[in-house]
C-alpha cells in the first residue's frame, strides 16, 4: 500500500505547481516566447526600433506609438493588444499570427520580471 504513496505525492505536487504556474504566467517560458515570438521585429533589451520599438522596460510605460487607447502598458492592454493588434489598432504594422491565452500570460509574467516595476511611479509621458 505505502509503495503508491510516492507516486501519488509527485502527481499531487505537480498538479498543484501546473495550477499556480497557469494562473500566474511562467515568466522564464515567456521569455523564451518572446525570443522566439518577438525578436524579429523588436529588441528586447533596448529601446532603439527594429521594426517595431523596443520593449526594453515596456511594462507600465507609456506607449512609444500612436494610435493606441493607453496611457501605459499595463497586464490589461499588453493582453490585449498581444490578443488582437489590429483590434486595438486597425492599420498597425504589427501583423501577427493569434498567440494563445498561455504564451501571453507568460509573455506579461516575463515583461512584468524584466521591468520588475521600476517605471511604475514615473509620469505616463
Ligand atoms: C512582424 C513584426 C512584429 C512582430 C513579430 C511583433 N511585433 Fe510588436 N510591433 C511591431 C510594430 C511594427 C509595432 C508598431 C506598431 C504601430 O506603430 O502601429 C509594434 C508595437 C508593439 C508594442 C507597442 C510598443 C510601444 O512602445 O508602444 C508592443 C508592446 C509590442 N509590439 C509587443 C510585441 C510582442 C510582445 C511581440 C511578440 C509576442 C511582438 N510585438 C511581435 C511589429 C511586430
């Protein structure tokens, strides 16, 4: 009987941690989501454009673009605009394929770890 209890500890935890993980975003595979997702088009750790601008800090900071309904790139509008760029912007030239509810989880949990909340109290200009 005692013999199961071990395997039947593992797969408790690893539901539990599976749960947390999928609720909180996983930052370290957003990063990996961004490299991939993202670098063609923006440098992630500068503010210079590639083809778009750059991301470096972009959580909680005014947005670099015109055209867009925020005054900062909160969790909210980066899903969103992640969710349907030209949803928030009909002529934007951020053309993309959908990324899924996860990826933009993680990919906020990432940015969010990146800026770690050092533009938070800075004016929105
Ligand atoms: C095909 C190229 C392309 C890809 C791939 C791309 N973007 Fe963009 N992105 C752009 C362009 C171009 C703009 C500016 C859009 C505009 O001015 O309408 C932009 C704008 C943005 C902005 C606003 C930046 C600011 O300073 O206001 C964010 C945030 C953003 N992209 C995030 C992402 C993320 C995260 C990914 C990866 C999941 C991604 N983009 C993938 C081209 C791209």
């Amino acid at each position: 009987m005692n013999r199961y209890l071990p395997n039947l500890l593992a797969c408790v935890i690893s539901v539990v941690f599976f749960s947390i993980g999928a609720q909180a975003g996983d930052a370290e595979r957003g990063r990996i989501v961004a490299e991939v997702r993202c670098t063609p088009c923006h440098h992630l750790h500068l503010e210079s454009i590639r083809i778009g601008p750059g991301l470096k800090g972009i959580y909680n900071r005014a947005p670099r673009m015109s055209g867009v309904p925020y005054a900062r790139w909160d969790a909210a509008a980066l899903d969103a605009w992640l969710k349907d760029p030209r949803g928030i912007k009909p002529n934007t030239k951020m053309a993309i394929p959908p990324i899924a509810e996860k990826d933009r989880a993680d990919l906020i949990a990432y940015f969010i770890m990146e800026t770690n909340g050092a533009n938070q109290d800075k004016p929105s200009q």
